[in-house]
C-alpha cells in the first residue's frame, strides 16, 4: 500500500482505540457516581449515537459499533468467569492504543484483490489491495477485519466454509473415540480405537523459541540502554527505529509459534479423519495453572498456551465433522491403567507401575485413559482402556530455528559469547523440508502384564 492508505488505516484503528477509551471513561465517570455500568452492546450503541457523526475521524459507525461489541463481549466473558469462582479475571479496564475494526458482509465491496473499506460520510474512498488471492469466493465472505500485529498491517477476511463432505462409508464413526492429551514436549498425544496412537513432538522447538526469544529481547534492550532517551526527553529517530524492529521482531515469534500449533493440530486432524474418529475427548489441564509452583515452573505453563492448542484443534475438527468434547484428565498421568493404583509421576516418557510391573508411554496412556471418561464426569472411569499398540510419530514445526538438520538454534551463543552475555548471530530459519539428522527416538511402548518383568 501507499503511505497515504497506510496512514488513514492506521488512523482506524487509532480511532477505534479512542471509541475503547471512550467506553472506558464513560464507565469510569458512572462508577464514581455508583451508578450500573454500560456494558450492554444496545445500550453502547445508544451513546454512540448520542455523539454523533465525525466524532471518531474516518471511522463509520459500523467499525465503532464492532469495537462497542467486542467490549461487550469481554465484559461479559469476565462476569461469567467471576460467577463461575475465577476471581482470576479481570473486566476490560485498560486502554488500548490501536484496536482491530470489524465490517460485516454488506458494508464492504471486493472487487479481486482490491477490497473497499467502509469510512465515514464525506471522506475519500479508501481502497486496499490484498498480498494474495482470496481462498473463498466472493458469496461465501462475511467480514473482513483490519488490524496490527508486530507494526504490520493485517486485514482477516472471514467465510463461511461448509463442512467436509465424504463418500458414504468413509465419514467419521460417532462411535469411533480418541482421547488426547495434551503436553509440552508432545503437544498432541492421541490414543484411537484398535490400538492405534499418535504422538505429535515438536514441543521442544516451540520452548526454545520462547527461550531464545527472551534471551534475544533482553540481550537486545542492553544492547540500546546507553542510547536509550532520559525521561523527559524527545526520542530519536533511531529510539523509533528500535522500537519498530523490536515489534516486527515479536510478531515473527507469534507467528512462527502459531504456525506451529496449527501444523501440529491438523496433524491430528488429518489422521482422525484416516482412522474414521467421530468423537475427540480432550484432557482439560487448564486447572494446572492455578497450582502454586514455583517461578520457572509457572513460566513454562504460561508459555504453554492451552487455550490455543484447544481452540485451533476444536476449529479443525468442526470443518472436518469431527465433534471435540473436553473432559476431566485429573490423574491420567500418573494412574496405571491396570490396576487403577497411583503411580509416582516420572521425570521421564514411560510409566512404570511398581504394583502391577505395567510399563508404556506416559502421553499415550493418559490419552487411553481420557479417551473412557465422559465430558462433566469426575476424575474416574469404569471403562478399561484401550492401550495404544501401533504408534505415529509425526513432527510439528520444522521451520522453527533448532528443527532442522542441524538441530542446533541460530541464535543459541557460541562459548565465546555465553562468557560476553551475547546472543548468538540471526539467521534465516531453515527450509521447511529439511529431514532431522537426529537418531530416530526409541518409545519404549511394550505393555507388560502382571507378574511379568
């Protein structure tokens, strides 16, 4: 785009940021007086009519009206929390500088790649054209909705896919259950019926993008300390460049992250649909995250991003007419499927019970065991459950720097520069094709029986 299109889009979405401030302020001035605050989308959108036209710039009512709709859903989403005993969430009170804007399907005009975004009455037309060809067509379009992520500029066009359809005898069996476990070293372990599993790895790579990512930022806020300006005073262009590297710099880490646990859900998707799996029972472990542990630990939990793995496995398999259930997975990892008894959790893969001599991997036989619980039921089953017998291995996340053949992050210090602080040279990630030189991983996946050793 132009400079004069990339200005007014982010004039936008820096009016959108003063229609959040707005609400904002309006409740904060009720809240003084005691008064119920205006979370209602009807009646925020009774005020902003009271205001109006041109209060916001180039921003339509339509645009106000989607950021008056998201604040409504946020505060909504917290009150359900709360009433629920979260007292963990927090109502929307923090403003925001650039907020995404939202248009639905009527108020914008595509025309190839060139889309017509909606602005105020009396303002020039504002027309942008698309990096790449639109995946739908045009009649399946409902929204488009313009945002920033990492200083780029970013317009997410949404339609409405069908589901899947299959040949008759080929779709998925409701009567056909996995169970998957979800983890940090395997982001997906999943245990099908006739004692088929997949484990999806690439866990490992994801933690150390987040590792080094850290390492990078912090070796980089050193790096600008002496030049960075006092309080009081102008920044300089190069302190404006900085802060544009370090965004363009964050938003590459999301998105190779992001990449990542798509690959890694599809994958699970892709071999559902193969072993004609109706029903996916999902272990629930977001309850681990009010754990008192302790700091490392809680780190490596927040950077785990449960909710994520959950949504995008759930997007996947609604289009392919997979239904996806969360259940309880309490105590899957550390129960011996045999012989019911507790079994202490190991530092490792394999689950050994002292009790029954049972040995097998601890990813699938917590998916065996999620796999029999019912959704809303209790940490409990009745049902044996159906160990894994032929396992797939499958890796996610082959463009993250470390997964190549190398195995071996870019940005990862040599030993000169682990004693100088410094972090190591920024290259390329490797092509996404790249095989693994590595030593092929043994599983140990032989189930004993009792008596045996």
């Amino acid at each position: 785009m132009t400079s004069g299109q990339r200005r007014r889009c982010f004039g936008l979405l820096r009016s959108a940021g003063d229609v959040w401030a707005c609400v904002l302020e309006v409740n904060a001035w009720r809240r003084r007086r005691r008064d119920a605050p205006l979370v209602g989308y009807q009646q925020l959108c009774r005020e902003l009519a009271a205001s109006g036209p041109g209060t916001f710039a180039e921003l339509d009512s339509t645009g106000a009206r989607s950021v008056l709709r998201r604040f409504s859903d946020a505060w909504f989403a917290a009150a359900k929390r709360r009433n629920g005993g979260d007292l963990s969430a927090r109502f929307p009170r923090r403003r925001r500088g650039l907020v995404p804007v939202r248009w639905y399907h009527g108020t914008f005009t595509l025309d190839g790649r060139r889309v017509r975004i909606p602005t105020a009455r009396g303002t020039p037309p504002l027309w942008v054209r698309l990096g790449r060809d639109l995946p739908y067509p045009v009649e399946q379009i409902r929204s488009i909705t313009l945002l920033c992520e990492g200083g780029r500029l970013f317009l997410d066009v949404t339609a409405e896919v069908a589901v899947t359809t299959y040949p008759p005898g080929e779709e998925p069996d409701p009567a056909r259950v996995a169970g998957v476990d979800l983890g940090v070293i395997h982001p997906y372990a999943v245990a099908g019926p006739d004692g088929e599993g997949l484990l999806v790895s690439g866990g490992r790579a994801i933690r150390a993008e987040h590792r080094m990512h850290l390492a990078d930022t912090r070796a980089r806020r050193r790096a600008v300390a002496r030049r960075a300006p006092k309080p009081g005073e102008r920044g300089s262009r190069r302190w404006r460049q900085h802060r544009r590297r370090a965004r363009l710099v964050e938003g590459r880490h999301r998105r190779r992250v992001r990449q990542a646990q798509h690959e890694a859900a599809r994958t699970v998707v892709s071999w559902s649909v193969r072993q004609r799996v109706g029903v996916l029972h999902v272990g629930d472990p977001r309850g681990v995250l009010d754990l008192p542990t302790g700091r490392r630990h809680n780190l490596r939990l927040r950077q785990w991003q449960i909710g994520r793995l959950i949504q995008v496995l759930t997007e996947k398999a609604t289009l392919a007419g997979i239904t996806v259930r969360l259940v309880d997975e309490r105590g899957t990892s550390s129960t011996c499927p045999t012989c019911r008894r507790r079994v202490p959790k190991p530092r490792g893969r394999t689950l050994s019970c002292p009790h029954c001599r049972f040995s097998g991997h601890r990813d699938l036989v917590a998916a065996a065991t999620i796999a029999t619980r019912t959704p809303g039921g209790g940490p409990t089953t009745k049902t044996a459950a159906v160990l894994p017998q032929v396992v797939t291995h499958r890796r996610a996340g082959r463009h993250l720097p470390g997964a190549g053949q190398s195995r071996r992050d870019p940005r990862r210090p040599t030993h000169h520069q682990r004693r100088k602080g410094q972090v190591g040279p920024r290259r390329p990630a490797p092509p996404p094709g790249g095989e693994s030189l590595a030593a092929t991983a043994r599983i140990h996946n032989t189930h004993r029986k009792s008596g045996e050793r």
